[in-house]
C-alpha cells in the first residue's frame, strides 16, 4: 500500500504542473527592443517596406519622434522622417524646443516671444502634416520648452511606443543621450 502511494506520487511529480492554457514567455528586454527597431529600419532603407511592417505588426502603434531645437524642421528632416514613418508603418510625433526665456525677461515679453515661437512652430508643423497626410501617417505636435533631453523624456512618458527619435544637428544627441534610451538618428544639414 505504502509502495502505491509513492508510485502515484512519483507520477504526478513527473507531470507538469502547468496547466496547459498557460504559455510561459520571456519578457523582451531593451536590447531585443533595439534589435527589432534597427532590423526594421534595415528593411525600410533597403526598399523593403513590407519586412519592415512585418517585424512590428505584433508591437502596435510605434512613433517617431522628430525633434528640432528651433521654430522648424529642415526639409531633409522632414523628408527622411515621413519617408521611414511610411515605409515603417509608424506616426510621428513633431517636437519643437524653444529656449527657456530668463527668469529677468518681462513676463509680458516672455509671453509675446512663446507665442511668436509657437506661431513659427505650428507653421512648420503644417508643413510636415502635409507631406504626412500624403502618405496617410498619423502626426502629432507638441512644443515645449528648455532642456531637449527633459522635453524628450516628457515626451516618452506622455505618449507610449515612442521607439526612435529623429533630429538635426542643432538638437544635440548628448543632450538627450542621459535621459532617454532611444536610438537617435541625427542628421547634419548643410545650410
């Protein structure tokens, strides 16, 4: 009798304890993130915009963040990041970052120089949500002002799925480097 019960207790220890609707994964981890992002942009820049969609159809919708230091965005900018928004099946999301006025600047001049800056940025925005609107991509836009990195890491939090960030050389990477982990594409421009 004593030999029966350790035989059943053998064979259920033996059987798993899994239900078999429980699937056991690993979670991706930030590299694996990063793999998947440049794997894509691979695809895209080669012409190939369908692996590239293939990669993320899992994941949901992805952004690119276009950032400029300035009231607008260069056309290579503009350019480069609706074409790999298209070709990724990504949105964007238009960042402009004006200076942080100094705390000695009349607050109705302060005021004045947001609004003006603003007025200059959503112009340019509109510029970009043409060339988006062509190529059926969603866009957003958003200004904000002082650091780029905190602006960029404001950004991440607000809007999720954020995966690669697109600038001009007056928006330094450094600048961003220390409070975002995001691949950075910086494009130098000639002027």
């Amino acid at each position: 009798m004593v030999l029966n019960r350790i035989k059943k207790f053998l064979e259920r220890r033996q059987q798993p304890h899994q239900p078999p609707e429980v699937e056991v994964t690993r979670q991706s981890s930030l590299q694996d993130d990063y793999d998947q992002a440049m794997l894509a942009v691979s695809f895209a820049e080669a012409g190939a915009p369908e692996q590239a969609r293939q990669v993320f159809t899992q994941r949901g919708n992805r952004k690119i963040l276009v950032v400029t230091r300035e009231d607008a965005f260069t056309e290579p900018v503009m350019e480069y990041a609706t074409s790999l928004a298209e070709r990724l099946g990504y949105e964007l999301i238009a960042l402009n970052v004006g200076c942080q006025a100094s705390a000695k600047a009349a607050s109705g001049y302060r005021q004045h120089m947001q609004e003006e800056f603003e007025r200059r940025a959503a112009a340019s925005f509109a510029a970009l949500q043409q060339k988006t609107a062509a190529r059926n991509i969603a866009a957003a836009h958003v200004v904000k002002y002082g650091d780029v990195g905190r602006a960029v890491a404001d950004i991440n939090r607000e809007y999720r799925r954020v995966e690669l960030m697109i600038t001009d050389s007056r928006a330094r990477e450094t600048e961003v480097a220390a409070r975002v982990n995001l691949p950075v594409f910086n494009l130098k421009t000639h002027h």
